[in-house]
C-alpha cells in the first residue's frame, strides 16, 4: 500500500523560478514530514520538517505548506538555483507508536532540474 | 566518524551468491535504519535496528534477507541466493536514539548490480 504519493514525478524550472512538490498522504496518524534533497551518488539529506501543529515552515528560499484536513504538502523552492537541482523526496513518520521507532515512509521521489 | 559510512561502496555479484553490506552509524547513535532504493523509485523501510536489537523487521523482502548488529555500532545487512531484483541502492540511517522525532541522518549506500 503506497502510503505516500509525490508529484511531479520530474521538473524543470528555469533559474529564479518557483519549483513546487506535492505530496499526500493516507496515514492519519503520520506526525512529523521531512522533506530530503539527494544528489546522485549520494545519500538522502535532510532539507526541512514540519509537525501538523503548524501549517507552514520556512527556512531560507525553503517553505513547506501543509494542510491537515486534505492531507498534503508541499515543498516551494524560491529563486530556484542550477544548484538546487536534485532528487527531492517526501516523507512521513509517526514516532515511537509500536516497535517501529521513527521509520519513514518515502514518497517516490522529484528529479528536479533548473536550468541557467 | 563525522557520518554514516557505508562500505562498499559498489558491489557487483552473479544471481545465486551470497552478499555482505556494512554500515557505520554516527558515534553514539543508538537507532539505526536500513532502507532500499530502486532504480526510480522512492525509499522503502527494511529493518530497524534500537541498540542490538531489531524491534521492526516488518521490511524484509524475503528469507533470503537477514540483518544484525553488534556492540550497538556496526550492523551488517546479508543478502543470501541474490536475485536480479535484489539490485538497488541499499542505504542505512542512524540516529541519536533519544526517544523523540529525530532526523535521520543517512550514509552515501551501497550500490548493488546482481548479474
């Protein structure tokens, strides 16, 4: 069962653009949503989380927008740069319910591409 | 070390042979996780580890896959008879442990082709 779905699956914004990522989820239980930026032949990072006590974050040229009721959210990249170009992926956790302490649920990733 | 290292880096191997894959978590991190990653495809959770122990195996694909952890450090995930479609980015994550929401912080990974 896909339990987090992400879209699009590739975008190409031009250099001082907006890039948007949606993602949406099905566990209403999810509790805390990552957002990891991955270079190739390297692992996943962390870029910026958000709880669902608040309905946006932002961090730098990074904002997560999240909407409890239709359960999705979204990252906006301002001013996209060339180096901002990567594969972005959303994620959801619930912690600590069960045995499975704060594993992530991965939704299937955005090849994003900005173009100078 | 400064990160999660992971080793090696690459492995190629034939359908039917036995592999070993390794991970460092960060000095003192007590929760460690390994995920996989196919071609194109997002993150799926295999196990996780607290200490030495493996509460969630609930990810494991198959018998053929087995994971362990010594001394709180170092685990090892085995894959035994591997099959082409074992092939994919295997990548482990470690965290603090401390009993809240934490970031995952994740190592380089392995690259596995089964020919």
């Amino acid at each position: 069962q896909q339990q987090v779905k992400q879209s699009p699956q590739s975008l190409i914004v031009q250099k001082g653009g907006i890039s948007i990522i949606n993602c949406a989820y099905e566990n209403t239980a999810f509790d805390y949503f990552p957002w990891y930026q991955q270079f190739p032949g390297k692992g996943p990072a962390l870029l910026i989380a958000i709880r669902p006590d608040v309905s946006e974050k932002k961090e730098g040229r990074f904002t997560i927008s999240f909407n409890k009721s239709a359960k999705q959210f979204s990252l906006h990249i301002m001013d996209s740069q060339p180096g901002d170009s990567a594969t972005y992926f959303c994620a959801a956790s619930r912690w600590g319910v069960g045995t499975s302490g704060s594993r992530l649920t991965f939704g299937e990733g955005t090849q994003l591409t900005v173009n100078p | 070390g400064a990160g999660v290292s992971q080793s090696p880096s690459n492995k190629v191997t034939e359908k039917g042979k036995d592999v070993e894959l390794r991970c460092d978590p960060i000095s003192g991190h007590t929760a460690l996780y390994w995920y996989r990653q196919s071609l194109g495809q997002g993150l799926e959770f295999l196990i996780y580890f607290q200490g030495n122990s493996a509460p969630d195996k609930s990810g494991l694909p198959s018998d053929r896959f087995s994971a362990e952890r010594t001394g709180g450090s170092v685990s090892t995930l085995t894959i035994q008879r591997t099959q082409q479609e074992d092939s994919a980015v295997y990548l482990c994550a470690s965290t603090a442990g401390t009993g809240t929401q934490e970031t995952q912080y994740f190592g380089p990974g392995t690259r596995l082709l089964v020919l």
